[in-house]
C-alpha cells in the first residue's frame, strides 16, 4: 500500500469515497447529487483544497483504494462532526474491494500524525463498524448530533 498526500485534482475520489462514508452499510442513501444538496455533507469537499485542507489517498497496485481528509469548519458552517473552529473534522471512505485490508487504519494513522492541531473530531453512526477502529486509535465520544455520534481524539 502507497500512500500520497492528496491534492485538489483528487476531488472526484474524495466525492466518492465521501459517498462510501455516507452509505457506509451498503444503503445508497446519497449520490452525488444528494450529498451535493445537503450542505453538512458537502462542507466536507466544497471547494476542495483549501490552504487548511490535508488529507491522504491510499494506493493498491497503482489503483485508488481509499481517503481521508479533514477541514476545518466554522459553527456557522458546520458538519456532521463539528465541535470548534480549530477542530479539523475528518472523513474517510474505503473502496468496497479493498476493505478489511488495513486501508482505514493506515489513512487514520497518517491523517492523526499529519494534523497540525490539538484536537481533530469525526462524526460516526453508533452501528458502523468503523467505530471500534476509531476507538482503537484514541477517539472518544463527546457527544451526539442528530442520530450520529460525535468523536474526538487528542493529537
């Protein structure tokens, strides 16, 4: 696996891999179209990269196989994950075909030791399994928005 910094000719990846975070049990509840409309989800890559933005790409064999990325946002403008201004929030979507081959921790891991910041926040359902994976590299629970969970480690 390969990892690189990603970039802002890497947008329409990131879209997809947002896309895989938020139908993350396999549901299509968003397309592009959709996570475009809602203004919480697309604040994640709307007009990606910004001077603040960073994130990573994982690579497999030359092919794209999963990212993570974080922003920060403002309580005027928040996301899902939101908990101040200078709390980058982060994404991450694995590819269906390269899952369960340690994509997730390893951009996790990159992101965490890339941040410039005290503290960086994502937002999970309580049911997906990424969770345990968030927990097992320092996130806790901080509190809830909406239906999801908001989670926070220290860098």
């Amino acid at each position: 696996m390969h990892l690189r910094p990603a970039v802002a000719a890497d947008l329409p990846f990131l879209t997809a891999m947002l896309l895989e975070a938020c139908n993350w049990d396999g549901t299509p509840w968003y397309d592009e179209a959709k996570a475009r409309a809602d203004h919480h989800a697309w604040r994640y890559l709307e007009g990606w990269q910004r001077e603040t933005d960073y994130g990573a790409i994982a690579e497999i064999d030359g092919s794209p196989a999963g990212a993570s990325w974080a922003r920060l946002l403002t309580k005027d403008r928040p996301g899902y994950g939101y908990i101040a201004d200078d709390v980058p929030e982060l994404t991450l979507g694995v590819s269906p075909g390269f899952r369960r081959r340690g994509v997730a921790r390893a951009l996790l891991t990159e992101l965490i030791e890339r941040t410039p910041y005290a503290r960086i926040s994502l937002s999970v359902d309580p049911d997906n399994p990424a969770r345990t994976l968030y927990e097992s590299l320092g996130f806790t629970k901080v509190g809830v928005a909406g239906t999801s969970d908001t989670m926070v480690r220290e860098v």
